[in-house]
C-alpha cells in the first residue's frame, strides 16, 4: 500500500511532521475502532476533540443549502478530521461518517492544545490542513453544481488511487473497499446512478471492479474523464469518448 500525495498536492497530515514531532504526537489520546456508518462528528456538536486517522476512510459532509446534505471533502489514513472545532473555532461545522471498518485516535481539547502551545510546527501543520480543507470544500460545491455524475466519480477515483493504491495485476488497485452505495455517498448521487457511471468507465477500459474492489487500469483516460490536466488542475472539456450527462 502507498499513501501518496493527493491529485491537488495533499499530503497525510502525519507525513508532514517531522519524526519527533510525529513520536510525540502519537502519545495524545486513545485508539479507537469503528464499523461503517458510525458518525464520529456530528455537524453543529460543541465536543472539542480532535480524531486522527490510522484506518480506513470517511466523509465529510455539511448541510450546505438547507437540508440539501454535500459531499466537502474524504479523509483517510494519515489525515485528521474535526480540527476546526479542536482548536477552538466554534461548533462541528460539519459530519463525519466511516465508509467502512476505521481506526482513529480521539485527542480531547485538554490534551491537544498544551501540546500544541509546546510544538508549533504541528500548529503549523494544521493551520495547513485547515487552508487545504477550505480549499476542497469550496472546489467540491463548485463540482456538484457544475459537473455531471461520471466527471465527479473519475475525479474521487482519481484522488483514491493517489492517496490508496497499491500494484494490481493490470494497474493500482485503490486500497479501500467501497461499495457503490459508498462511492455513490462521495459523489453526491443515488446508487443507480453511480451503477451506470461506473459502468461507463469499465466500458472503456479505464477501471475493473468487483467485490468492493476498484482497479485503475488507465489513469490518464481516468484523468481526462474527470477532467483534470497531469498537475492536477482543471482542463476545458475534453473529448473522452464518455457520456458525462447526469
């Protein structure tokens, strides 16, 4: 399995610290293990605490428009999530729900902030990750209103295979089981729906899957579909062979 970085230049939040700093940080909190479905922060709670990834992967996901719920942003291994609300910026601003088995250690409020006060460069690093949060989740409502299903679920596979992979027969394998009402949940559409995307790009040879499992066979065809030049950044639209109605 490789934990690279992301299609945007994201890196695990654990990567970026340096070795001490890492060592040190791994004594905060305990380990905790959830089943998929769990909701481990709930948008609008006032619980300071701060969960860092070790396993598996969740979504984040705000009531944007009323009760219409969004997709802002997916953290795995290596990430952390709720650090808006643990380092004292107000109320849970979103929810976050495992899309499968995770492992997270949960750092409460009194823990975190003396070490934070004792290490700034882990500050530093999550004053990063909270820019880089903001960023996606301004970028994501972009997405939804102005891409169809196939682009969105092409950009999601795009960034599972550059954080989760590891090699395949054929092309990487994407390291997480998710199932289609799972990739369905990422990109803010019905079950059928994300069933026919899918389709399309195994149809061209860009993807196999099976049993929760998703092989990448063509990455650039892959890149074009969502859209996306080699550095990451958006390209006009490009003649991909797929049908990117919705």
């Amino acid at each position: 399995m490789s934990h690279d970085s992301h299609s945007d230049d994201r890196a695990p939040f654990l990567d970026t610290l340096p070795d001490e700093a890492r060592a040190a940080f791994a004594q905060l909190g305990s380990r905790r293990r959830y089943i998929a479905g769990n909701v481990l922060i709930g948008e609008g709670d006032r619980v300071h605490e701060l969960l860092v990834l070790h396993q598996g992967v969740v979504k984040v996901t705000a009531r944007l428009d009323g009760d219409y719920e969004s997709l802002v942003d997916i953290a795995m291994a290596g990430d952390v999530v709720g650090e808006m609300a643990a380092m004292g910026l107000g109320a849970r601003t979103a929810t976050v729900t495992t899309c499968g088995e995770v492992v997270a250690t949960v750092v409460p409020e009194h823990e975190l902030k003396p070490f934070l006060v004792a290490n700034p460069e882990v500050w530093a690093a999550l004053d990063t990750v909270l820019c880089g949060r903001l960023y996606r989740a301004v970028r994501r409502r972009l997405e939804y209103r102005e891409y169809p299903v196939v682009v969105r679920l092409a950009r999601v596979l795009v960034e599972l295979v550059a954080l989760y992979r590891r090699k395949g027969w054929k092309g990487e394998i994407i390291d997480v089981n998710l199932s289609q009402s799972e990739f369905a949940a990422l990109t803010g559409c019905t079950t059928e729906t994300v069933r026919k995307a899918l389709a399309q790009l195994r149809e061209r040879g860009y993807i196999s899957t099976g049993s929760c499992r998703t092989e990448v066979l063509h990455l650039d065809g892959l890149r074009r579909v969502a859209r996306l030049s080699y550095a990451g950044h958006p390209q006009p639209l490009l003649q991909s062979g797929i049908n990117t109605g919705s």
